[in-house]
C-alpha cells in the first residue's frame, strides 16, 4: 500500500537498486587487480556493507518526518553552517555525475561514434535525464524504477547467450587465490566506489515512510544489486579471465563483442551498450535532480525551474571540461576512494549529533517549563 505523498516499500527497493547502479559498473576492475580471482566475492561483500549506513539514514530521518539530513542539520548547527555543507553536496554530485558522464559517452565513441564529439553524446544524456527529473518526485521515481529494470533484463539478456558458447568454468579456478588482506582491500574499494546511492538517499529519505516494510525494502534493494553485479562480474570472468577483465576498460561491452555463437550470431556488445546508457541515463537523472533539490534548499526557493535548468547546465558543463574516458575513470575512483565516503560518514556523524543536541534542547525546554 502506498501512503499518499510517500513511495511504496517496492518502489523504494527499486530505488535503492536503480542509485547503487553508479560508476562501480566500469571501475570494479580495479578490484579485480588488487582481490584476484575471488574479486566477485568482494564485490557481493562490499556491496552489502553498505546496508548498515543506508539503514542509518533512514533512522535518522524518522526524528525529522517529511524531511531530510539537512532539515535534521538545520536544526542541530543552524542555517549557515547547513548552506555549506549543502553547496558541498552539490558540487559533489556535480562532480560523481561528470565522471559517469565521460565514462558513459566515452565506451559510446570508442565502440559505436568514434567521429562525433564527446560533448555531443553527453548533451543527449543530459538532455534526457533533465526532462526525467522535471517530471516530479514520484514520476520521476518510477522512471528510475522503470529504467533499472530495463537495465537489468537487457543485460542479461546480452550474456545469457554466452552460457552456450563461451563461459569457460577453468577461468574461474582456483576460486580463492588470495589472502585475507587482498580481499579486504576489494571490498573496501567496492563499499566506498558504490556509496552514491547513500547521497540519493539523504535527499530522497523525506519520501520514504518509517515503516518496517521500507527498512526491509532498502535492504531488499541493496542486496539484489550486490547478486546482480557479482554475478554479472561472475559471468564476464567466466568469458574472458581475470586476467584480461583487469586490463580492460567498459569491460560489459568488450566481453560482449568477444561473444559468438556459430557463425550467425555476433554483435551482442549493443545489448550490453544499452544497458550501460539507460543506467547513465538514470543515475544523472538522480544527480540533476538531487543538485536541484539542494538548491531549492539552498537558495530558500520552493520551486524553481530556473535552479532545474542550472542544474543541468553545472552538470554538463562540468562533464564536458573533463572531456575523457581516461579521466572521468581516475577521477571516479578518487571521488570513491576518499570524497564520497568520508563526506557520507561525516554528514551520517553530524546529523546524529544534531539529534542529540535537538533533544536536548527539546528536554531542558520541558524542564524550564
């Protein structure tokens, strides 16, 4: 049952599923260098490490009900110090939304437009994602919903060929060919590459009820990303080896190209290609709109089509300077690896201390009263 105004526990479980699909699909290759083989086991792993820190900001949003982490931060550190912390929410978005831009335009010009500039392909992108995002909350929460299903079903759809031709079970063996230190290294590189979902969330958390049925749905979704993408992860070793998945880059869309079937069926890297732009196409439909939001809050404007439409063009143009697969890939693993979640962890550490502070305040007014 849906309560008015609020997502459905499906449609937030979804939701979860279709933010965690972020630049993870093209860096998880650097965890096949540092894990080894097991590489897919550390994916499963960090992945559902993420769970305890999704559940955390639901929690924290039930003392704040129809708001989000920075209305809970506006009452605990006030007005200015929130503004902040919103502008740096922003740029980050800006930021994570740019990599997966240049990642995702730049796998379409090396295998389909070599000749067409890279901005013109993000345009499009971005072009389409802004309509998304101009649609409402709840609208624009289906679409989402609507496009990592799409996802999904077209990716498997493209490697379940692969099951009759090409899966070699030798590529996996050993299975475990690491140490316990290696292993641990991939699924911190994972838990801290795939933690964009948990900035949709902080937004995102006003729309979502304080039932039972929601927690398990956050649950629900993140662990059905962690089997998806392990087992796609699983699949793409079974085709071509660790050792070369670590050396490629788009991987999905070279493995596909690789895979045949007699001498009548080739080509299935487009299958793969497609799912790699519906999910560009929702996560910067997430990042526009998440930057929109902010700026609402920011700038104390309650609709504004105009801080849509800049949204957009930050994003964009962002994307554009960077202008190159080989940067938006090294930029998004810095990104991972030490500003999304240590700004994450500091806003989760800052808003629970809010609460105490708000509670406390809320007590000593009983008190005098």
């Amino acid at each position: 049952m849906e309560i008015e105004g609020k997502l459905s526990h499906s449609l937030t479980a979804l939701l979860v599923y279709g933010s965690s699909m972020g630049t993870i699909i093209y860096t998880f290759t650097e965890v096949t260098t540092v894990t080894g083989k097991p590489f897919w086991i550390a994916i499963l792993i960090g992945v559902l490490a993420i769970i305890p820190f999704a559940l955390w900001i639901l929690i924290l949003g039930s003392y704040k009900k129809g708001g989000t982490l920075f209305d809970i931060l506006e009452d605990g550190i006030g007005k200015f110090f929130t503004k902040i912390l919103l502008l740096l929410y922003i740029l980050l978005n800006i930021a994570v939304s740019a990599s997966m831009l240049n990642l995702s335009a730049g796998s379409i010009k090396v295998f389909f437009l070599p000749r067409t500039p890279l901005y013109i392909i993000i345009f499009f992108i971005v072009l389409m994602s802004t309509i998304f995002a101009n649609s409402g909350f709840k609208n624009c929460s289906r679409l989402i919903a609507m496009l990592c299903v799409l996802a999904t079903i077209n990716y498997f759809i493209g490697f379940s060929i692969s099951f009759f031709n090409n899966f070699e079970i030798e590529f996996l063996k050993p299975i475990f060919d690491t140490s316990g230190s290696q292993l641990l290294k991939g699924v911190l590189f994972t838990t801290e590459n795939d933690a964009e979902c948990l900035l949709f969330l902080m937004i995102a958390v006003d729309s979502i009820p304080q039932t039972k049925k929601h927690y398990l749905a956050i649950f629900k979704g993140l662990l059905f990303w962690s089997l998806i993408l392990s087992i796609a992860t699983l699949i793409m070793e079974g085709i071509i080896g660790q050792d070369m998945l670590s050396r490629v880059a788009a991987a999905g869309v070279a493995v596909a190209s690789d895979i045949r079937l007699g001498s009548f069926l080739s080509g299935l890297e487009i299958f793969i290609m497609i799912t790699y732009q519906l999910i560009a196409i929702l996560k910067t439909t997430i990042f526009i709109y998440c930057c929109f939001t902010a700026s609402k809050k920011l700038f104390n404007v309650p609709r504004g089509k105009p801080l849509l439409i800049l949204s957009a063009l930050a994003v964009f143009a962002a994307s554009s300077w960077l202008n190159s697969y080989n940067i938006g890939y090294f930029f998004s693993i810095f990104l991972g690896n030490y500003i999304i979640p240590a700004f994450v962890l500091f806003i989760l550490l800052l808003c629970t201390i809010s609460v105490f502070i708000k509670r406390r305040r809320e007590g000593k007014n009983a008190n005098e009263n």
